[in-house]
C-alpha cells in the first residue's frame, strides 16, 4: 500500500511538473465541451442513456486492462469502431435538438419588440387564466419571443385579434371548436387559435411523481424544447396553473406569481446581445432571465 501511494504521488508530480499555460488552456477547453454536451442533455432521456454509457465504457475499460482476458480484449477492439457509428443513432434525437438551439443562438442579436400593449395583453391572459383555473377548463396559451412560430400559427385557425380576456374564455370554454389545441399570441396580437404542437419526449412528465399531466402539458413543454416562447397551461383536471419555458415547468401559480413571471419575461428593455445571449441561449442551464422555479 505505501508503494502504491508512493507511485501514486511520483505520477501526479511528473504530470504536474510538465503543464504549461497551453496544457492548461486545453485542458480548459475540453471541460467547456463536456459542460456544453451535459447541459444540452440535461433532463433529457438521453442523459440516463449516457449514464449507462459511461458506467459500461469504465468497466469495459476496466477489464480490457486484465492481461488474462486477451479473447475480450480482442472483442473490445473489434466492435468498438461499431460502437461508436451507434451513438450518432442511439442519440439522433438530442443531437438534433442540440443543433436547432445552436442554429436559433446564432442569432444574437437583440429582436425582441416591446409594444405599448404589453401590459395589456399579459393583464387579458392573467385574468383569463384565473377564471379558466377556478372554472377548471383547460387551456394551452403560448406567446411567442424572438423564435418564430409561424409554422405552428399555420396549423391553427388564422384569428390575428386583439387579445382580450374574454376571447381567451371564448376559445377554451369546453366543446367549442377552438377549444383543442394551443392559442399563439404574438406582438401582443392572438394569431392563432387551435394550432398543433409537438409533444415532449423528454421523459420530465413520465419522471414525474404526479399522474395529472395531459397531452396539453406534453404539448407545453415540446413547444419549449423547440423555441424560446413561453406556454402557459391551465389542467382540465385540476385547475391547476403552470408555465413552461426551456423544458422546465412552474407549477401550481396563482393569479400574482403568474403575472410576476410573465412581467419578468416580457418586461422592456430586458434583451441582452453579444456573447452574453449567444451563451444563454445555447445553455439552457445559464439562462438567468427565467424567473426562478417554485418548489
């Protein structure tokens, strides 16, 4: 044991003993890529997937390193180079996802408009999800920021009205013919009305110790994994209020705390550029504009 800690320290201090600023800049570069990779995949189905890869890479590696196992170590390098073609397959999903929000950072420049009627339009949506809420009638608001949502506008019921409190009731009061589906709200304008969102495969619901999620919140949070807007949700079965933004959901809101979240979002002057943005928008974890999110 003396020897091995002994041999241990002898080889801390030749490695120590030849890094340089350039090592220490690599070495920098490398964490930064793994950052990057985990936050991407945070809360995802692939982040349990690269858990099991990692844990099966480190005993693989523990074993091939046995001098009386050569028929597995000559498997190992055998089907590696297979192994590593899979990934791209097993992950296809998360890389394509992880693409989209590199291509909608590139971006950086400050677009989002503040209109006169903002205030308004967040004061209609609170007052129409409060009486949604009390009433228990579902409903699914999404309002767009900088990520266009025009092709998800297209798959609704063109509207382009202004947004009032009662039109919201109007839409989402049960059996109407606008009632499914999202309602897209767009420079203080309603858009849309019935339009279809991608549903979540994140795994976040099914995670979830509470069984009162529907299509409408898997439907919030796919909106969110694909765009920066922000879904506001009312549960049929409960009344519960919720809002959902970068894959991450704020449960049971009243009245007040929704309208401190949505002020917070939306408020002027808020828009950051350059690198700053750059990194909050390709690092979800980074964001600092979300409110934070309520035990």
């Amino acid at each position: 044991m003396p020897e091995f800690i002994n041999n241990l320290f002898n080889n801390l201090v030749f490695i120590f003993e030849r890094l340089t600023w350039l090592s220490m800049v690599d070495l920098v570069l490398v964490a930064a890529v793994f950052f990057a990779i985990f936050s991407l995949l945070r809360d995802t189905q692939a982040m349990v997937l690269l858990r099991g890869a990692m844990l099966l890479i480190a005993l693989v590696a523990i074993l091939a390193t046995l001098d009386v196992l050569p028929a597995f170590s000559w498997l190992l390098g055998a089907t590696l180079p297979a192994l590593v073609l899979a990934i791209p397959v097993i992950f296809a999903p998360e890389i394509r996802r992880a693409l989209e929000r590199l291509g909608r950072a590139g971006g950086i420049l400050p677009t989002d408009k503040s209109s006169t009627n903002a205030t308004d339009t967040i004061d209609a949506i609170v007052s129409a999800t409060a009486r949604l809420s009390e009433r228990h009638h579902g409903a699914l608001i999404v309002i767009q920021r900088r990520d266009n949502l025009e092709e998800y506008i297209q798959s609704g019921v063109d509207l382009d009205a202004r947004v009032t409190a009662e039109l919201l009731l109007q839409i989402f009061y049960p059996n109407t013919p606008l009632h499914d589906g999202a309602v897209i709200i767009s420079d203080s304008r309603l858009k849309a009305a019935s339009s279809v969102l991608p549903l979540s495969s994140s795994g976040v619901l099914t995670s979830s110790p509470d069984r009162q999620f529907g299509l409408r919140h898997r439907a919030a949070l796919g909106i969110s994994e694909v765009s920066d807007g922000v879904a506001i949700v009312v549960s049929e079965e409960t009344g519960s209020i919720s809002v959902v933004h970068d894959g991450r959901m704020i449960r049971r809101l009243d009245a007040d705390r929704l309208e401190n979240i949505l002020r917070a979002f939306f408020r002027p002057g808020r828009t950051r550029g350059g690198v700053r943005q750059f990194l909050d928008r390709i690092l979800p974890g980074r964001k600092q504009d979300t409110p934070s999110e309520s035990k």
